[in-house]
C-alpha cells in the first residue's frame, strides 16, 4: 500500500524526539509528527501526549521528494469530529422564520441588506466590547 497525501491511516509511535513523534504503518511506511501537529493546543514536552507504542490516527499532510513523510495527528482527528450545524432561528411557536425574509438563508438578499445586517451585528460586538472593558475599569492600554 502506498501513502497518500490527504489520507488518513492508523499507526504506532515508534520513538519520541523534542521537535516530533515518528509513527510507523501497517505497511512500514515511517512518517513524522511534528510538534505542531500534535494536539490543537500548545505542546511544549511531546511525552505529556504520546508514548512509544501509543496507538494513533495520522493523516498524510506531505511527502517530501526525497520521500520523507510527515503526519498530522490534530487533522486526523478532525476528519472524525462532524462540523457543528449552527441552529437556525424559529419564532416563540417554533413555526417558520423568526422576523423578516432577509433572515432567512434561502432567500436571496441584495447588497445593502447584506451589508445592513453586518452593519448592526458589528455595532453590536463593538458595544459588547465596550461595555466589557468598561467592567474591567477602564481602557486595556492603560
């Protein structure tokens, strides 16, 4: 079997540097996980994650020309998480689209609807802002 670049294989850690893990496949191929790859949060000692002989899901992110593979173990697992669906909008009896047509996604918006609503929403998150360093006492460049 030969690796694909996009693919997404089971494998062991067969040793642990300070920049990465080297994972091995069932069919022999030895790829590296780099630090980075790791976990979606901060590594700073890859031992904490991995130990040799953990069992892993790796996804091919590139193959080197000199054959050289490299593997990602966040991007694997977000292969398996289903992306989140945002909830859509419903009025008090859970009938229909709450407020007007433009809030509806189906229906097509002009321009300047489109660009009201970014307007409203960005006034909004600006007074949030506002509000929140106000509570904090004051200005964050203080």
């Amino acid at each position: 079997m030969a690796v694909e670049i996009g693919s997404v294989y089971e494998g062991a850690v067969t040793g642990l540097t300070k920049f990465g893990a080297f994972v091995k496949l069932s069919d022999g191929t030895v790829g590296l996980v780099h630090i980075s790859e790791v976990a979606n949060e901060f590594v700073s000692d890859i031992s904490e994650k991995l130990a040799v002989g953990d069992s892993v899901k790796v996804k091919v992110i590139e193959i080197s020309d000199s054959g050289k593979v490299s593997f990602s173990i966040k991007k694997a697992l977000a292969e398996d998480k289903p992306k989140p669906r945002k909830p859509r909008a419903r009025d008090n009896a859970g009938k229909g689209w709450k407020g007007s047509p433009q809030q509806n996604p189906n229906t097509p918006m002009s321009f300047e609807d489109m660009m009201a609503r970014f307007k409203a929403q960005s006034d909004d998150k600006i007074s949030d802002l506002k509000r929140n360093t106000d509570k904090r006492g004051g200005n964050r460049r203080k």
